[in-house]
C-alpha cells in the first residue's frame, strides 16, 4: 500500500508502515519491527519447532580422513516485544449514540481494541471544535493516553498544536492533513481517513436505477470537500445510471444543515426534498438515520415510493422497506495499525487514506457472481443490496465496486460520466480525461484523465446536474 500527501510527505509502502525491515536477513530470519501481528507480540515468548542439526567434522590422519556425523536437537526461541498496556485516548464530535460518524468511530475503537488485549482506551464525547485542545489535555492528564485520536476536521489545528506541546506522546487526527492547516506538524502526528467517495458513486447508480421522478436530493452537513465530493460522486452515479435508463438526465437538489448531528433539520430538509422538488431517493450526510426514517414513513404510510440508504453504520432496522444499500466503514483496522506502531516503538508520521480494498485479505477484483459488493470487508465497504435494485444495475454495481478495488475504474473520470466530460454548474469542463481543474479558486489544471488525491480533497465545485443547493457561508 502506498500512500502520496503534500509536499512534505513521501510515499511509503506498506512494509515500511509497519516497521518491517527490508534489510539483511540475521541467521536466515529477517528483521521485523512487527512479528506476526498482534499474536506474535503480545504472546510474550514462543518456541519453534524443534529441528535436527547435522554437523560433519572432518578429522584428518597421516593415512586416512574420517568423517563423523553427530545429530543433535538445537530449539530456538523467539523473544517478542513485551506490551504490558497501551492508552489510548478518543475524542468524538459526537456523540456514540447518532448511530452515523462517532458511533462508527466507537465501534472502530472497540474493534481495535478486541483485537489488541493491551489496550486501553478512553473517548471524551460531543466535544465542540474549539474545545479539542482542552479534551485532549484532559485525556493526557487524567488518562495519560500515549496515542490520541482525534475525530472532526475542525480538530486538526488543535491536534497539531497539541503534538507540539506533547513530543513523547503520539496524536492521529481523522480527515484532515497530515501536515495541519498551518503547515507545522510535528512528526508524532498522523492523518488517516475512510475515504467514500466511491461508495456514494454506487450509491448513485443503485437510485438512477429505480427513481421513477428523475430526481434525487442529498441532505448535507457542512459544505466542506469532504461532503462536495461525496454529493458529486452520488449525483455522477445517479445520472450514469437515469441516462442509460431513459435518454435523460438526472436532477438533483442539495440541502445544507451546517450541523453533523441534527435530526430535527434533517427531517425538515428530507420532507422539503420530497414534497418540494419530487425527489424519490435521498442520500445524507447527517449522522442519524433521520433521512431513511423519513424515506420509510413515506413508503409505508403517505403512500409514495421514497429511497435511501445507510451511513456510517448499517442503518436497515431503520427502514426496512426504504433502504438501497448505503455506505459503511470500519475505522477498526486503521486504528490497529497506529496501536501497533506505538506498541513497537515503530511511529512514522503516515497519512493513509483508504478506500475500496483497502484492508481485504483478497485484494484483487473478482468476477461479478463471486463479488464481496454488499458484504463486511477491509475499512469500507456497501450495506447490501436491495433486490429492488433491478438484476442488471446490481450486476453493474458489482462490476464497479470490484474494479475499484485495483484502481481500474475511478468515478471522477469520463467514464463515469457515460464518457462525456465531467462539467461544473456554470458549464466549465473540469474533468476531460487530459486537464483538470484542482479549484475553482485558484483555477489551476493539471494533467491526467481522473482526479488525483490532492483534486479531490480540496474540491469545491459541483457537478452540472445539481440544479439548486441552499446557498453557502
């Protein structure tokens, strides 16, 4: 695995992540900051097998050599690095039980720590951005966490101050820069990040393939690149999949909450979607399930068809006759790899961003009737697949979903676009496969025929098939 940054960052396999030597091999045995995962070092000292050894000495006399074989049983044993217990302490913005982004980083954490018997951790809920630093103080101090795991892109600049202050402590901070946005973070600071983009350009084909109105809405937190690129993604997926259907294309409207968790808005926003701009499928960012419980009120009591999915979090039970598929995360294995590289003493300051593949046993796409589309695996992966969705568009989104997974197919490509370019509301190409716009503001182009990692983080336009978005600011 390889990840790019900014211009301060290098790319870095996967071996050097985990703090596996390349270099020599000592006695046949290579050297490795990490020893058969998590088992190997925590299991204190391990006997191998035993082998026989046969040693030949050659004695030699004035007439004759003679050779004698001497057999003996040699046993090795293998000393791992001792954990006796690792702290670690979780900042949330939310809190655990909106069932969206803080319950699935608590769940996240729980995984880990199953994972990891030496672990102990501790999180500080619904945590308002300018009191990040005061919290993490507070996890230091009274918890003495030596990792700490800050959670909101509006902790970023507080974590990084944090690291500063704290160098024997290390800090990973969830969807923002490694770097911070002032440029200065310390090398005892991470970034990681459970990137679902993809995810929602499936989403998008699941509701182009069963609207029967042509519309669609999307129910948005904060007008960040997080959120414009996942609105974009869904919304490309939408239209692939309407204008294959019927000639046309798609119609989607936005509406801003300004808020992570905020049920009452997002139940307002959802109906307004409905009733307004006659949008039968609905996809969020809002961490409850109020979209879906919406889309299931109108399904089985107001007698309209309405769609919507999961997110974050496996969201069924919360409309059983209303729900797609959706996307899900498990920010579990992330969380293990930063334990494991405290545990070893092997930290480097990483930026990981993982998507589709991510973290699988079996990386390499499958064939479409042996898909994984729909099923728990790596960091992110879909909540299944309704049959509703019509046999060719599941097949579809199972090719799309298998093909992500080596790269060979990106949604911020032409190809995802029904080949056609990828064009902002004003009309402007920013997506041609040659050029491409990074941002609107700066209005610099780079090559190539799909976004690249730096495009798609700090994008700020959207697509030309979103008519109306509540104005931002």
């Amino acid at each position: 695995m390889t990840e790019k940054s900014g211009t301060d960052r290098r790319r870095i396999t996967r071996r050097e992540f985990l703090g596996v030597s390349t270099g020599a091999a000592v006695g046949g045995i290579v050297a490795a900051g990490v020893i058969g995962g998590i088992a190997g070092y925590l299991a204190g000292q391990s006997a191998a097998p035993p082998r026989a050894v046969t040693t030949t000495v050659t004695q030699a006399a004035a007439e004759r050599t003679v050779t004698v074989q001497r057999t003996a049983t040699v046993e090795r044993t293998v000393t791992a690095p001792q954990v006796t217990e690792l702290k670690v302490g979780y900042i949330y913005v939310g809190p655990v039980g909106d069932y969206g982004w803080s319950h699935a980083h608590d769940q996240g954490r729980k995984w880990a720590d199953q994972r990891f018997p030496a672990a102990k951790s501790a999180y500080i809920e619904s945590v308002p951005e300018p009191q990040a630093a005061s919290a993490i103080e507070s996890l230091i101090t009274k918890e003495n966490a030596k990792l700490i795991i800050t959670t909101s892109f509006g902790y970023m600049d507080p974590t990084a101050e944090m690291a500063a202050k704290y160098p024997d402590r290390y800090f990973v901070h969830i969807s923002g820069y490694r770097s911070g946005a002032a440029g200065n973070a310390p090398n005892n600071m991470s970034s990681a990040f459970a990137e679902f983009y993809q995810l929602y350009y499936l989403n998008g084909l699941a509701a182009g393939a069963v609207t029967q109105t042509g519309v669609v809405g999307y129910v948005a937190a904060h007008p960040i690149p997080e959120v414009v690129r996942h609105i974009n993604a869904f919304v490309l997926g939408a239209n692939y999949a309407y204008k294959k259907r019927t000639g046309k294309n798609i119609k989607a409207y936005v509406v801003w909450l300004f808020s992570w968790f905020d049920p009452a808005k997002a139940r307002t926003g959802a109906i307004s979607l409905i009733e307004e701009k006659n949008a039968d499928v609905l996809a969020y960012t809002e961490d409850s399930p109020t979209v879906l419980q919406v889309a299931e009120e109108y399904t089985t009591q107001k007698g309209k068809r309405v769609w919507s999915f999961s997110h974050y979090s496996d969201m069924r039970q919360y409309g059983p006759n209303a729900h797609l598929t959706g996307q899900v995360v498990n920010w579990g294995p992330l969380y293990l790899e930063f334990y494991r590289m405290v545990a070893t003493n092997t930290w480097q300051s990483v930026d990981i961003w993982t998507r589709i593949g991510d973290y699988v046993p079996y990386r390499w796409r499958r064939p479409v009737d042996k898909s994984t589309a729909g099923q728990p695996e790596g960091t992110v992966y879909l909540a299944p697949l309704n049959p509703a969705i019509p046999s060719e568009w599941q097949a579809e989104i199972k090719r799309r979903y298998e093909q992500m997974k080596e790269l060979i197919f990106e949604p911020f490509s032409p190809e995802g676009n029904l080949g056609e370019p990828i064009r902002d509301q004003s009309g402007e190409v920013m997506v041609d496969g040659k050029t491409y716009v990074v941002s609107k503001r700066s209005g610099e182009r780079r090559e190539g025929g799909r976004l690249d990692r730096d495009a798609l983080w700090e994008m700020d336009w959207f697509v030309e098939y979103i008519l109306s978005e509540l104005p931002r600011g």
